[in-house]
C-alpha cells in the first residue's frame, strides 16, 4: 500500500514546488497531469481561497510523486504545444544540497545529494517554529 501525503503536507510541499522556476513543468501541465482544472489547482494551492478536498489530495499526490521520481517530461510538438509525457526509464533530477538543520537545541549544516524536486525537507524557520510550538 502506497503512501498518500496527508493534506498539511500536501499544503506545505506544492506552494513550495510552483514557487520553483526550474520545476521543468508549468502549473497548467501539472494540472492536467493530475486531471484536474488549472483554475482549480491555483484556488487551492496558491490564494488558498477553496479546501482541498480527499479526492484531489490523492490526484495531486499521485501527480507530484511521477514528477518526483522522474516518470513524467514534457515534450514540445512541432507547433509549439507543451504536453507531458511518461518515460519508459525514470530520469529523477539529483542535485548537490545544502542547507541548515536544527538538532538537539543546535544548528548544524547538512550536506548531500538530494531529488532537486523533493521539497518534504523543513526549512529551518519551520523547524525553529515548530520547535516552539512542541
């Protein structure tokens, strides 16, 4: 059984991915990969002005992990129309990361390879804010 992100999550990670310009795919297409409406997409994730519902929580999760995992690109035809397409071989983006992580009371830098993608990791005002929460 896969696991599907819960809704905080969901509403904490994909803010964070459309606000990436080099996600390499547009919201319009990431919409339509999870067959729901742009307009619809952008209510929920970016003015936050409708709730997420169980059943787009699970399409977006679905779409969201494809792109993550490097099943999905997009492709341009020879007219100049954008479309996703699935890869026989995934092709996950790697990249070099770095960043700050708060453990035990104390900063620490954390360094490595990471999907450049993957936006699950707190950032360390989250990780300061939910440490003062908790």
């Amino acid at each position: 059984m896969v696991k599907v992100l819960s809704r905080s999550e969901l509403l904490r990670i994909i803010p964070k991915f459309f606000a990436d310009e080099n996600r390499g795919i547009s919201i319009r297409l990431f919409a339509e990969l999870c067959g729901i409406d742009e307009s619809h997409v952008r209510k929920i994730f970016i003015t936050k002005e409708s709730p997420l519902s169980e059943h787009v929580q699970r399409r977006v999760d679905k779409a969201y992990k494809h792109v993550l995992a490097g099943e999905v690109a997009v492709m341009q035809d020879r007219k100049g129309h954008r479309f996703v397409e699935y890869r026989k071989e995934p092709k996950p983006r790697i990249a070099r990361s770095m960043g700050l992580e708060l453990s035990n009371g104390s900063i620490k830098i954390k360094l490595g390879v990471k999907n450049r993608l993957d936006y699950s990791d707190y950032t360390l005002d989250e990780q300061l804010k939910g440490k003062q929460n908790g």
